[in-house]
C-alpha cells in the first residue's frame, strides 16, 4: 500500500500503530558525506518518531532528508523532488 498523500512522518505513524513495530521497514535518507550522500535505516533501530526528527541510539534523522521508505520490499513512501 503506498501513502501518498502522507509525510514520511505519518506514514511511521501509520505502520507502527498498524504492525505494532517497524521491524519489517527500511527508511532511505539522504547522509551528507556517506557514499552517494545515501544512508538506510532498518526500522529496529528506531527508537523515537518525533515531531521534527526520526531519532536513533546514534544520530535523529529530520523527516525533510527521508526519500524513501519501504516494508518489506514495497515502496510505501518516496519524496517527490520537483
């Protein structure tokens, strides 16, 4: 199922309050000096969904860098950049 008309923000949201966890997501971002400026988070290292940011143990991701994000193999999420 793809959301969108959803932020990546509500669509965490959405599979975590659907699923009961994120386990089965993985969110692509946008990672200033990571190779191809690209870096993926598996949804067992979310710790928080917050207002502004996606936070982990080691770094918060903030919503606007998130491109994609995907459960299991499906595309759910993917930003538009016009």
């Amino acid at each position: 199922m793809y959301f969108a008309q959803l932020n990546a923000r509500e669509v965490l949201n959405r599979v975590k309050y659907t699923a009961g966890n994120l386990n089965n997501v993985r969110v692509e971002y946008i990672s200033r000096g990571s190779p191809d400026n690209r870096g993926v988070l598996r949804g067992e290292e979310i710790l928080r969904i917050g207002h502004s940011f996606v936070e982990t143990a080691h770094k918060s991701i903030p919503y606007h860098r998130i491109t994609a994000i995907y459960r299991d193999s499906e595309c759910i999420f993917r930003r538009i950049r016009t």
